[in-house]
C-alpha cells in the first residue's frame, strides 16, 4: 500500500509507478492533482484500489485506465469533473465499486459504464446531473446498487436502466423529478429499497408500482 495524501502534489510525471509492480492499493487524497493523465498509471498492474479523493481534478483523459487491469475500487470524489464519456471509464473490466460523487458532472453519456460486468455499485450523488438519458445504465449484470442523490434530476429516459438484474437498492432523493413514466420502475424488478423523496412529484398513478414483489421499503416523503 502507498500513501501520498494530505500532500500538496499538483502533477505526476509519466512512469513514476513503473517499478511498483506489487502495489495493490494506492491513495491519493487531499492533494492539487489538476488531470488524469493517460501515462500517470504505467507499472500499477496490481493495483486494485485508487483512492483520488479531494484534489482538483478537471480533466480526464481517453483510456485513462488501461494501465490499471486488475482495479476493483475506485474513488474520485470531492473534485471539479464535469464530463464523463466512455472512453475515459474504458478498460475498467474488473471494477466492483465506482465512486464519482460531489464532482461537477453535467450529464452522462449513453454506455458511459460499458462492459463493467463486476460492477456492484455506483454512487454519482452530490453533482449537477438534470437528465438520465437513455442506456446510461444497461447490461450491468452484477450491479446493486445507484445512489444519485443531491443533483438537479428532472427526467429520466424510459430506458435509462436496462437489464440490470441484481439491482436491489436505488436512490433518487433530493432531485426535482416531477413524475414517472408508468412503466419506469418496471425496470427495477427486483429492488427492495427505493427512495424518491424530496423531489416534486405531485401525481402518482395507479400502476406506478406493478410488479415490484420485492419492494420492502420506499420512502416518497417530501415531494413538494
């Protein structure tokens, strides 16, 4: 394991890894790291946990993580992102828990976490999204858990989640969502745990809930 936090290291030069071919976990936090850089990661192929939290990180580049074939956790929150594509996730096969909450992201294209087989959870809460377009979310097979709380969500595509089989827990408060499509959740059919409150819904329909015969709790308080 190396530690570099609380530091105040702006820049990492190319192959400045190279030698650490045993390392498996890495931490960066809390420090002025401004770009991910595509050569930054040469050398780390055991690393399996990246911590970037708390820099200021603005820009990413393509194919950022090719270098990094084994990463299972990774952890960029708390910087200033405001776009991610999915040629910066790429290579990201193994990864179990992505974490890119409290960044600036604006929006999020289509595939964006494409072939992420292992990918269990996603935690986007704390940005600027206002829309979920659709296949954002699709064929993620072993994915349980979203949290998008605290952005400014007003719609979300009929087909924003597409075949997520395992997908039990999914959090939506604190967004501006005025309503759902009738068959929207017919996505989620084996969550147990929802959440939608503090949003401005007003209208809920009489099928709004169909065919969620897990569903153990929802909390759709303080819609106003």
């Amino acid at each position: 394991e190396l530690e570099l936090n609380e530091n105040r290291i702006s820049f990492i030069e190319p192959r400045s890894f190279v030698d650490c071919i045993k390392l498996k976990i890495l931490k960066i936090v809390r420090n002025n790291i401004k770009s991910l850089t595509t050569d930054m990661f040469i050398g780390l192929k055991m690393v399996r946990d990246l911590n970037l939290d708390e820099n200021i990180i603005k820009q990413v580049d393509k194919n950022i993580f090719k270098h990094l074939p084994n990463i299972r956790k990774l952890s960029v929150r708390y910087n200033f992102i405001e776009v991610i594509s999915e040629s910066s996730l790429a290579e990201l096969n193994l990864i179990q828990d992505i974490k890119l909450s409290y960044q600036r992201i604006l929006s999020l294209k289509p595939h964006s976490f494409k072939n992420m087989k292992s990918l269990k959870s996603i935690s986007l809460e704390g940005n600027d999204l206002n829309y979920i377009q659709n296949e954002t979310f699709v064929n993620l097979s072993s994915l349980a858990t979203i949290t998008i709380f605290n952005n400014k969500i007003e719609k979300i595509d009929i087909n924003a989640f597409v075949n997520l089989p395992k997908i039990n827990l999914i959090d939506f408060r604190n967004n501006r969502l005025r309503f759902l499509e009738n068959s929207f959740l017919l996505q989620f059919k084996n969550v147990k745990n929802l959440s939608i409150s503090d949003n401005l819904l007003t209208i809920l329909k009489s099928n709004t809930f169909y065919g969620l015969i897990l569903l153990l709790e929802i909390n759709l308080s303080e819609n106003k």
